[in-house]
C-alpha cells in the first residue's frame, strides 16, 4: 500500500484504506505546504492522488510537486495524479483543467457527485483524495447545507470506494455544531496550529486528536521545513 507521510510518522501501523481524515487547521500554520508534501509521499509510493485546490491556482501545486523532484507532467499523463481545480471555479472563472466542480453551490456538487459515482466500479485503495480547504464552501452555501452534503454524499461514497481522503478545515470560524457533526462523521482528526513562543519565535505543530481503528501518538509535534519545501517531523 502506498505511504501516507506524516500521519503514518505518528501511528503503529499504516492508515486503513477507505479512511476519512479531517485536518483542522490555524491558517497560519503549515498544513497547505503539508498537504502537498503528503500527496508527494503517496505518489513515491507508488499511489494515486485527487488533489483538490481551493485557495492557491493548479499551477501552483504543480510547481510545489516538482520541487519534490516529481515529473508532473507524466504523473498527469498516467492519470497518477489528478488536479481538482476548485480555484478558478470559485472566482467565477472557467477552468482550464480536466477535473473542475461544476459551481460552488453544494446542490450542484451533489448532483455531478451522484453522476461521477455511477461511472466508478469497484474500489481504489490506491487513491488519496486531498482537499486543502472545505472552508471555502461556506462563502457560496448555507453552513447547514455543505456540511450535509458531505455527511450524506462526499464522506460516505468516498468510504464506499475506499479512497483515503484527508480534508482540510478552518479552525474557529464556523459553528460548534458544524465541527462537531464533521468530527463525529470523520475516522480521523489532525490538528495543525502555529504556537508562539514569545522572544524565542514560534513553532509549527502537528498532532492527531482522535484516530479509529489503529494507535497513535496523542501529543503534539513540531514540524520542519526542508530546502525543498518539504515537510517533516522534527527529530
């Protein structure tokens, strides 16, 4: 099975497949730059990635990737990777990628979601969806509506398909009952938060809050950034 990094850096044992993670997330800590360093360790070992980008522009994650010393371009060709692009499409923008929702409105989403589901046979252990930001959602629809749709469409197919999915969210900044109704839905909560430390400066963290099926490391980690964007645990 493919490696998913971090998270497997905390666990006795690999993430079951058909997992379904949900990363909270200060947004000044390193999770975007983490996500990408996550789908660039799956795709080493020999996995699939949905990437889907919501606050920076396709090109951009492509860019991230080859600093990881991937060839992008292949992976694309072999459909080893696949770039959502959610970006273009919430600036009202026509995307110019193959994979792009048909609007922002759940609704919608749900719709195209069902249709796509159809046309899926079997399932892929092999895929790692990653979403950099649900947040986004709550700009274009009603907090009670998203969250909805992703218990009763989005987390349930995806476990259906056993694609391991990693979804970030905003900490803070929505209702109790939403984080509450998603954590409970979810196999998995990660946290990512900036800590300062006064005169010393500050530090990036990450640990796992609540992780079902397999043991895990419960307390908080620091994180480092390599000369390549690269992130990882610190020793």
């Amino acid at each position: 099975m493919p490696r998913v990094p971090l998270l497997e850096d905390l666990t006795n044992a690999p993430v079951p497949a058909g997992s379904s993670i949900l990363v909270e997330y200060d947004p000044s800590s390193l999770w975007y730059d983490a996500s990408v360093s996550i789908a660039a360790g799956w795709l080493r070992t020999g996995g699939k990635i949905w990437y889907n980008v919501a606050v920076q522009r396709p090109d951009d994650i492509r860019s991230q990737l080859m600093r990881h010393a991937l060839n992008v371009e292949e992976l694309e060709k072999d459909e080893k990777l696949q770039i959502v692009d959610h970006y273009s499409v919430s600036l009202g923008q026509r995307s110019k990628e193959r994979s792009a929702p048909v609007s922002m409105k759940v609704a919608d989403q749900s719709i195209e979601f069902m249709k796509n589901e159809a046309q899926m046979h079997g399932e892929m252990p092999e895929v790692l969806g990653v979403r950099d930001d649900l947040s986004i959602l709550d700009r274009f629809n009603q907090e009670r509506s998203w969250v909805e749709f992703l218990l009763t469409r989005y987390i349930p197919i995806i476990k259906r398909l056993k694609v391991t999915a990693i979804r970030g969210l905003i900490s803070g900044i929505h209702s109790d009952w939403a984080y509450r109704q998603l954590e409970a839905a979810n196999d998995g909560i990660v946290d990512f938060k900036l800590e300062e430390e006064g005169s010393k400066g500050s530090r990036n963290l990450i640990r796992i809050r609540r992780m079902r099926n397999i043991d895990y490391d419960r307390e908080w980690h620091p994180l480092l950034v390599g000369e390549k964007l690269e992130i990882t645990l610190e020793k």
